[in-house]
C-alpha cells in the first residue's frame, strides 16, 4: 500500500541566518501542508514544502525569552493564517503569517543561450515561491500551569492543569464576552461539567482537533482518551450536519444521543461538552488525586502505567481510532457505536521486535489524508502501517554494522514528530536528539503507494500499480513465462516517467487509471491530465495550458478500449468528459460531454456500463454507445441510496452484478432496479440486494461480509471455481468468498416478511507475509511486495526499496473443496492449472497442508471426523493427476518419518508405488521411493530394487541419478559392500565410472 523506497533526504534545521544553531523542538504543518513551521527554543521558521528551503524566519528577543519563558510547541490556526506558540511558562505567543501577493521573493535567472548545462524544476517546484513574513501580534498571559493548545477559527482553546480546566480565548482581533461564539469561556473539570468522564479529578494533558469532522480527542491525566465534541445551541444542528459528512453516523450515535437529551433538559448553559471514553485503562490509586506538575509536562502527571495513553489519531475515513500507549504499544479501536457496544481493540505488531531493544514510548502519530495507513513516532524508532493492521515499514535502529560518525540518518533511532505532506508521497519527520547526533534534523522519506489509495478498480487484478512521486510502476509480470512470475529476481516493474513539464506545475498525483490490457495509462495531478500508451511510448499532454489549468479531476479516471473517462470539476460545475487516446487533448477534441449535478465519488465500468456515485448519495447508470463517428453516454436511470449509505465519501470501491436473463432479455433501464451492489464502504465489505416492495420502491437487504478491508477483487467469468468469487484483503491475509457474486441463485424474501436470502459465507482465508498488490487468477499467484531496508560501512544513510513476493493460492481454494466434500469441484479446478510448471508443487503443498492436519488429528477426545477423512479423500483427489506419484514422495521426503506409515496406508504400499514408477520410467521418482523404502525398512537383505534402478538409469543414460543411487548404497553401508555388490551386479565398465566420479569403487 505504502512503501518507503530511495534515500531520505536530510533538511537543514539551521536558518540562513547569523543565529547559533539550535535544537528544533516541534514541527508543524499548515492547514493545507503546503507549508511547514519548526520551531527552536527561541525561534520559529516557515518552511515550504515543495521545493524545501526557509522562506521566513522569526527570533524572539533575549527580554522575550526571560519572561514569558522558551519555546515549546507550535499550533496552527485553522486558516493558516496564525501560528500560536506554547512557551514553558504558561505564555501564548502569537504569531500572524502575512501573505504577500506582490512580492516575488525568488526569481529563477534566466539561462543564457550557450549555457554549458541548466536545470529543470522537480515536481511540484514550477509553482512560484509565496512572499511570507511572519509578524509577532503580541503574548497572551494564562492562568494556571498550560498543558495543552488548541487553535480555532474565532478562539483558542486550551488546557490548564491548576485548576484543572479547560479554557478558550478569543484572538486579539475578535471581539465578544462570555456566552458568545469565540468569547471567554472556562470549564472546570468537575462531574456537572463532565458527566461523561470516567473520573472528573482529572487534567486534560493533550487536545486534537480534527477540522474535518468536527470532533477531537483528549488525552486525560489518568492516561485515558477521549472521543469530544464541544455544541453550541445556536449551531448545534450546524455543528451535527457538518461532521455527519465524513463521519458515518452510526458511528457517532453517542454522541448525536447525548446532544438530544441535553437540548430537551433546556440546559441554561449554551455550550455543553459531549463525549466517550476511546481507551479505558484503571490507573494506580495513587494517581487519583491530583498534585502539581512541572509546567514543561505535556502529560501532567509523572507515572509510568504501560497502557496510559501518549498520542491519538482520529480517521473518520475508516471509523478508527488509534492510540499509542507509555509502553510503545499502538491499538486500533472501532469509533463507538448507537448501540453502545464495547468495539474489540486491536493490538499491532512490529515483525522481528524480539530482536530489538523495544520502542519506547509513542511520541506522534498521523494518519495519511486518504486513511489508508498511519505513520508512528517512537523514542526509539518509527513505523508504519496500513489501515488493517499490516506493518508495511519500519525502522529501529540498523541492522548491519555503519560508521556512526558518517551515518546521518538519526530518524532511525527515534522519531519526536512527524506528518504527511500534500499527496502523502513523503513523510516529513524530526529526529529525537541524541548524543551522538544533537542536531535536532529534519528528514523526508519518499514512499511509493499503490493506484488503489486514490481510485480503486476491483475488477483489474493483474496489474499492480504503483505511484511515486514523478512516475508510476507497472507490474508486468502477468505477460512473462511461469517462472519469471515466482522468481523474486526477474525484472517485472516498469517505471514509466511523468513528463517534467507537467508535474513540475501538477505535483502531486492525485488519480491514475491503467487499462485492463495494461497499455494506457492516465494520470490527473493537481490540475489537468495527461496519458500514456506503451505500445508507443509518448506521452499526451494538453497543447493549451490554459485549458489544462481549468479544471480537475475529481472523482476518478477510467479506460474503455481507447477511450478515457474522466470526473472533473470544472468552474464550480461537474463533469463526465471523454477523451480518445488517438486524437490530441484539447477542449475541442473531447468526444463528450455529461452534466452532473453533484461532485463525483468514485466511477466504476462494468462491461459497456458506467456506474457514477456521487456525493448527494445517488448512483447513476450510463451506457457507453458508440456512434458513427463519435462515442457518448446515455443515462439509463438514477436511484438514490438515502437510509443505506448514510456518508456518501466513505465509498471507497464500487461494482455490480446483473442476473443473465436481464442481461440478454432486459431494458438496461431496469438495470439498476435488479443490480447487486458492491461496495467497500469505511472499510466494510458490503452486498446490497435489491427487494421490490408491493408498492414498486426497490430497497436493498445488506449483507457486511467483512470489516477493515483495505481492497478487493472480484472475478466474475473463467477459471471454474474462481468464476463470481469475491477476494478482500484485512491486512492479515486474503479472505475469499467462492461464488459469492453469483445472483442466479439468491432467495427471494418470504412472504411473512423475513427474508430467505442466503447469506454469503466466507470460503478461504489465505494469510500472507507481505503486502499483496495484484492476483495472477490464470496463474495461480497473488503478487506483492516487501520493503528492505538496506545500510552499509560505506554508506552514511540507508537505502530503502521494495522486493516483489509471490504466494500460491492454488492449494488454499482445493483445501477449501475438499474439507467441503467437492471432490468433483476440485478435480475439475485443479484441470485449470495443470499446464503450470509448478503445478505439482502446489499440489505437493497441499497434501504437506493435510498430512500434517491429520496429525494434528488424533483419537483423542473431540477429534472431528471430517479432518480425519480428510486425508484419503486428497489421496483420492491426487489420483486423478500424472503427478500423483511424484506428489506423494515429494511430501513424504518433507514430513517426520512418523507420519510415514498413516500416509502410505492411505496411498498404498511404497514397494508397489517403485514398481510402479520403475516400470513407467519415472526414475527419479522411483530413486525418492527408495528413501521410503529403507526407512520404513522394506528393502531387500540384497539391495536388489536399487541394483534395478540402476540397471535403468545407466541404460537411460542419466549419470545424475546414478551418483544417487550409488550414493544412498554408500550411506546405508559404510563397509562398502553394499556399493560394490552394485557395481559388480550392473557391470559398470570403466567408461561408465568416469561419468560417475567414481574410482576404484569409491565414490567421490
């Protein structure tokens, strides 16, 4: 999903001034984060992002710092236009960032004609620098010991610890008393104020305030977290309706009930606090009174309880929390539910930790804009994992030796903050500060990402897809022999270059699309698009800047044949355009044009239709209908999912699935009123089936498959089994529904009003050990990839790039059959790939899987006698394979000799299996059997089965297996004997030795 690759790249914290060098305590992002601020114990610097350098600089005087004390931490105003700065006596300084629009504060120099060499912007660097200055507006003096900020639109919010409080202020320029919008308002933390709290005599030590939703968290003194929403009477609704669009609203039941019941007490008090507890811990009793803290101690109180809470981070995208706890363990939790059930958390993992030191506590934690994965700070280290729970990356420490004086990558030991710039390609990070590096550096690590985090096409699984920060990756092992694919050395990835030109001005890539074939390309930045054959390798991009800087893509990119439709807003109106990758891009050329009144979700094309879901909750059905000379869509008809889908943005995946007699005998009109949906929606695998009432409305009777769910697949045509199975990765492994988009046969609802549908039950969990990316359904392989992490003596930073898996699925889905009782289904499966030159290893796998099963199975008490038919009826399904043979001892050769006679009892005696492959010439085979033979103590007193079979190897000329043979007659006898009866009984002649190694009876 999120891999680190390349080197990080080390900012200078050090301002190009004539200050001494100080240590960079915080940073932060600006609202759009195309800026960043850092600020020292005496200073703050702006910084922008793209390119990296210092455009303003702020130095508080020596009298400043003596009175109102050094700096600490940095908040931004939700505008982006202020900055708040903590200081460690319990002062607020701030700051105002003037934009000035005029003033170009760098300009390129021209280059001369005969100019020997030039250079061209990166991406994202075309955009002109913005004139900043930051100006100090003054110094607010608070009462009580500062714990925690938190900037808003009209006020600042903030947290005291004597008295234990939470406390706002208004800003300088905003006017206003108490009881009104941005006045001075204080809550002191008592049972009246906070009903919710699971103990009052508490501290807010940290606040979060997340724009988007409306919501924020608190971390309280006693370590637990806190899921707040602060409503006001005169915009309570305001406040409801605004966080309803990005937080689904089953989710946030409590809080919505808790609103209700305070509005009907009539409360006098116009603004009430609501919340939740997100992470419970019982801290000593010691820690349940209060005591003073030391003023720098964002915590507030100084005990070390493992599970206290040290960082939260809210993703309303996926309905998650996470929290990072004193002992470095990070959890995820569901948000609360209406019906006030306790979610299960979920603890994650760092793979290889018991060879580390530990982590330390958690320091920062972000979520990427899209949700898909969380970055996290440690004292100690830093990692980063995908949304299911998958660690994609990590660092703690090195792993090999490095020369510490030249080594500069001090990210790797600690991290103290961090967060995602815009497209979240880098991740910005500030070093902890050590002894052997006290420089407090900055770093930003590229990641490539996959296709999936910005538009997700189910139906695509052979092609994986990576971004980068200039050029995408295509996977291209699909098209290469059998082996190339499970060779992890073989070159499968081919980079493909974004022209300069336009992602110098468009940085970052914000949706690319790949064609089914894989040959076209397209790719929407910022602004415009641009698209790509590989068959001729160019580029198309817009003739007309103009025209390209006038609208953007939202909503998604999709091919059809040699046709691209795009979702584009375009002068506040939105838009479904077509464009044809043979004529060039310009307004002129577009084949089509389809008005729609809402901003786009998510496209998804299914066969000749197209399926637009947009953000007034409506899915919209379009035919693709080619004209004499042109192409066009034509609206088939709308409906609406209001009471199903109750946040539109949460839409990650979108397909359906229509029954055969409509295909063939029905109006595409009436489409939509029998389509069986799929959806992932906040994580949630999702099936709605559609039911007509008496009445003629179509409701939809849902079934959630799964939760947490990063992507699926589906495959509706070919490959038996695998036909209308549905795959869903959890970030554990790949869960499969076989048949699971199969409508022919779902039930219609009883007439008593209870439904008779059967409900989809999940068929194979496939788990994994990295990250998969593509599924070769033909070959039998999901690919994927794993990040390594590469340091060296030589080298004074670490490399870091990602390795292609593969794993065979082949013997999961028969497994699956035959645990089942389809034996038939199996066999007929199995048919499928037995051209695959790895065919019988898989097989080979399979029977390894059941063998060891059915060892587990024993006659003990509560022994399940399907597992222990289980093994005959695979012997029994391999029977109908050439490859039997070879399977059998090909596993038995794996397994413990114990298992040997349950094995051979189901699959007969190994003498006559020899005989067998001795008399059909598989020699190699019968060379394996001798292994069995002699361990289970069924050869001959004279050798005679190994004399034969190497009678027949000779004749066959395979010198190989005859120093096999010879070697196996050599380790069963040490005297000799048994290796020289051999040699006299076949009568080797002396020629025949010497291409076997031997001399004087002696093999070498």
């Amino acid at each position: 999903m999120y891999f680190p690759t390349s080197a990080a790249r080390q900012l200078s914290s050090v301002p190009a001034l004539p200050l001494p060098s100080e240590l960079v305590l915080a940073i932060a992002p600006s609202p759009r984060k195309t800026l960043f601020a850092a600020v020292t114990r005496t200073g703050l610097s702006l910084w922008r992002v793209r390119p990296s350098a210092v455009i303003a600089h702020l130095s508080r005087t020596s009298t400043s710092v003596q009175e109102h004390g050094e700096n600490l931490h940095l908040h931004w105003s939700p505008d982006g236009t202020r900055i708040v700065v903590q200081t460690a006596l319990s002062y607020l300084v701030l700051v105002s960032v003037d934009y000035n629009a005029e003033e170009l504060p760098y300009q390129s120099p021209p280059i001369a004609p005969n100019a020997a060499r030039h250079f061209l912007p990166g991406a994202g660097e075309a955009l002109p620098f913005q004139s900043l200055s930051l100006r100090l507006d003054g110094v607010i003096r608070l009462e009580g010991t500062l714990l925690s900020v938190s900037p808003r639109k009209e006020y600042i919010l903030f947290s005291t610890s004597n008295p234990p409080a939470i406390q706002r202020v208004p800003w300088p320029e905003v006017s206003g008393g108490s009881g009104s919008r941005g006045g001075y308002d204080t809550w002191v933390m008592t049972d009246e104020e906070f009903p919710w709290l699971i103990d009052a005599d508490v501290a807010v030590s940290h606040i979060c305030y997340h724009r988007q939703t409306g919501f924020e968290t608190w971390i309280t003194s006693d370590g637990r977290g806190y899921l707040v929403q602060l409503y006001e009477d005169q915009d309570a609704q305001h406040s409801a309706s605004e966080a309803s669009t990005d937080v689904p609203q089953a989710d946030m039941g409590p809080f919505q009930q808790s609103r209700q019941s305070s509005d009907s007490a009539g409360s006098a008090r116009p603004f009430q606090w609501h919340g939740t507890c997100v992470h419970h811990i019982d801290p000593p009793r010691w820690v349940q009174k209060r005591k003073q803290v030391d003023p720098g101690d964002v915590v507030g109180y100084a005990y070390n309880e493992p599970r206290r809470a040290m960082a939260v981070a809210l993703n309303p995208k996926f309905s998650l929390v996470a929290i990072g706890t004193y002992n470095g363990t990070v959890v995820f939790t569901s948000f609360p539910s209406m019906d006030g059930a306790v979610p299960t958390p979920q603890v994650l993992q760092i793979p290889n930790m018991y060879a580390r030191e530990g982590t330390g506590s958690v320091c920062t934690m972000e979520w990427s804009s899209d949700g898909y994965v969380l970055a996290v700070g440690w004292e100690k280290g830093w990692a980063v994992w995908s949304v299911g729970g998958r660690c994609l990356a990590w660092g703690f420490g090195v792993e090999y030796e490095v020369d510490e004086d030249r080594f500069t990558d001090s990210f790797m030991y600690g991290v103290r903050s961090l967060f995602w710039v815009s497209g979240n390609f880098e991740l910005v990070m500030l070093a902890q500060n050590s002894p052997n590096k006290p420089d407090g550096q900055m770093f930003v690590l590229p990641f490539a990402k996959s296709a999936t985090t910005g538009q997700h096409s189910p139906d695509n699984t052979q092609y994986a897809f990576l971004q980068m920060d200039d050029r995408v990756l295509v996977y291209r092992g699909a098209d290469q022999p059998d082996m190339s694919v499970i060779n992890p050395e073989a070159d499968v990835w081919q980079h493909i270059k974004v022209p300069q030109s336009y992602m110098s001005a468009n940085w970052p890539i914000r949706y690319s699309s790949l064609s089914s074939d894989g040959r076209l390309i397209a790719i929407a930045g910022r602004r415009g698009l641009v698209h790509y054959s590989s068959t001729s390798g160019r580029w198309k991009m817009f003739a007309d800047e103009r025209q390209e800087q006038a609208f953007t893509v939202k909503g998604g990119l999709l091919w059809f044949h040699h046709v691209l439709i795009a979702a584009v807003e375009v002068a506040g109106a939105y838009q479904v355009r077509l464009y044809s990758r043979d004529l060039e891009l310009s307004n002129q050329n577009v084949l089509h044009r389809e008005m729609i009144p809402s901003p786009v979700v998510i496209l998804s094309l299914v066969d000749n239709s197209l399926l637009v879901y947009t953000a007034d909750n409506t899915l919209y059905h379009y035919l693709i209908i080619p004209t004499a000379d042109s192409i066009k869509l034509h609206l088939c008809g709308s409906i609406t999912f209001d009471g199903v889908i109750s946040v539109p943005g949460a839409v990650r995946a979108l397909s359906w699935m229509i029954p055969s007699a409509q295909k063939q005998l029905g109006d595409p009109v009436d489409d939509l009123a029998v389509a069986t949906v799929l959806m992932i929606v906040g994580g949630k695998l999702v099936l709605l089936r559609p039911r007509k009432s008496e009445e003629g409305e179509v409701n939809y009777d849902m079934q959630i498959l799964a939760d947490r769910i990063e992507f699926c697949w589906i495959h509706l045509r070919g490959i038996g089994t695998l036909e209308n199975s549905l795959w869903g990765y959890d970030g554990q492994g790949i869960r499969v529904w076989l048949n699971a988009l199969a409508i022919e046969a779902v039930a219609t609802p009883a007439e008593d009003g209870t439904t008779a549908l059967g409900h989809v039950k999940e068929s194979v969990n496939i788990p994994l050990d990295f990250y998969p990316l593509s599924v070769l359904m033909d070959k039998g392989i999901i690919i994927g990839v794993e990040v390594e992490a590469a340091t060296r003596t030589s080298l004074s930073f670490t490399m870091f790039r990602h390795v292609t898996s593969s794993h065979l699925f082949l013997h999961h889905i028969l497994l699956s059959h035959l645990e089942s009782s389809q034996g038939k289904e199996a066999v007929s499966f199995a048919s499928h790939y037995q051209h695959l030159v790895y065919f019988a290893h898989a097989l080979e796998i399979l029977l390894h899987t059941v063998v060891e099963e059915d060892a587990g199975t024993s006659d003990s008490e509560g022994s399940n006698g399907i597992a222990k038919d289980l093994l005959p009826a695979t012997i029994e399904f391999l029977d109908h394979f050439d490859d039997a043979l070879d399977v059998v001892v090909g596993c038995a050769r794996k397994i413990e000799m114990t298992r040997w006679p349950r094995l051979f009892d189901i699959v007969g005696n190994p003498k006559i299996l020899f005989e067998s492959c001795l008399g059909t010439g598989r020699l190699k085979t019968a060379g394996s059997y001798l292994l069995v033979l002699h361990g289970l103590e069924q050869l001959d007193g004279m050798n005679g089965d190994a004399i034969r079979l190497l009678r027949s190897a000779v004749a066959a000329q395979d010198w190989q297996l005859c120093r096999e043979i010879l070697r196996f007659l050599h380790s069963i006898d040490d005297t000799g004997a048994a290796l020289q009866s051999a040699l006299v009984e076949t009568r080797i002649v002396p020629q025949v030795a010497s291409h076997l190694g031997l001399g004087n009876g002696t093999v070498h």
